[in-house]
C-alpha cells in the first residue's frame, strides 16, 4: 500500500512537474546554442543575437525581458523541486546527486537570476541595450558565452536527479502492474 501511495504521489504531481522543467530548460538551452552561433559562427553582435524566441518576443529591442521571465520561471519551480526531492535522499536519490541539483541547479540558477535582474535594470535604463550584467565586465567574456554557461551547468545539474527520479518511478510502475497481475 505504501508503494502504491508513493507512486500515485509521484505520478500526480512531481513526475509532471519535473519533467516540464527539463523539457522547458531543454528548450532554453537551445536557444543558448542557437545565440552561440548567431555570434561566433554567423558573426551576429551579441546585442542583436536574440535567438529564435528573442526575435518574436523582443522588448525594448531586446530578448533580456524573455530570459528574465524565462529564468524566474525555471528556477521557482526547481526551489520547489528542492524541497520535494530532500525526503528522497538517500534511498532514491544519493546524496551527491541532490548536492549537485542543489548547488549546481538551486544555487547557480538563483544567481543567474540575479544577473538577469541587473541585466534589466540597465535595459530599463538605456531603454534597451546596452545590458551588461555582473560577470561578464569582471571576467571579460560576453554575456551570450556566459549565460549559455549558466544554462547548460544548471541544467546538467537537474539531469542526474530527474534521472534517478525516473528509474525509480518507472520500476514502482512494474512492480505494483506485476502484483496486480499476480
């Protein structure tokens, strides 16, 4: 019974959730990959390499409002997959894999928050661009290599966790389908 409730809890709300996330941050990422591009490949400067989503949704002449709805929406519900995923550690998820979906997906997707709240500040400003955020004048490297970089490690961090998450559902699946059948 308590197998059944476990997964029945999984199934309603958490599997949904968390797979909407790494399908949407999938989606983001490739956005990042796409402005990599439009930037060192087809040789686009960085303020006006919007991706493919900035193009349709531009602000001020900019895709900085979209990345900020787009990060505040991917990290709220990470806080939460936080908080969902603690109980599962040990016996679902090993402790270094949540440490890296919290550290590397929490903690660095909230800061990345914070960059893209500077980021608009100066677009409110300026009215558009230019937009630096914090980073990026202190290291010396543009904004579309960074932020592709915030992506791509905050996302490889949610992997590992909706990993084990998955296994573990789609095992329960097979064992209470085998005891029903039994």
């Amino acid at each position: 019974m308590r197998g059944q409730r476990f997964l029945a809890e999984l199934s309603k709300h958490f599997i949904p959730l968390f797979t909407l996330v790494v399908v949407v941050q999938g989606v983001h990422v490739i956005e990042h990959v796409i402005q990599l591009v439009q930037v060192y490949k087809l040789g686009i400067p960085e303020d006006n390499a919007l991706g493919l989503l900035g193009y349709v949704f531009a602000l001020q002449g900019t895709e900085e409002w979209l990345h900020l709805v787009f990060n505040t929406s991917y990290f709220l519900p990470l806080l939460i997959l936080a908080v969902l995923l603690r109980p599962l550690v040990p016996s679902i998820v090993p402790r270094w894999v949540f440490l890296t979906f919290a550290m590397g997906g929490v903690a660095l997707e909230g800061w990345h928050v914070i960059e893209h709240s500077v980021i608009i500040s100066h677009v409110i400003a300026n009215r558009g661009c230019p937009c630096p955020g914090i980073l990026d004048p202190i290291l010396g490297i543009g904004d579309t290599l960074l932020h592709f970089f915030y992506n791509a490690v905050t996302y490889g961090s949610i992997l590992p966790a909706y990993g084990y998450v998955m296994r573990r559902w789609t095992r329960s699946r097979g064992v209470l389908r085998s005891a029903e059948a039994g």
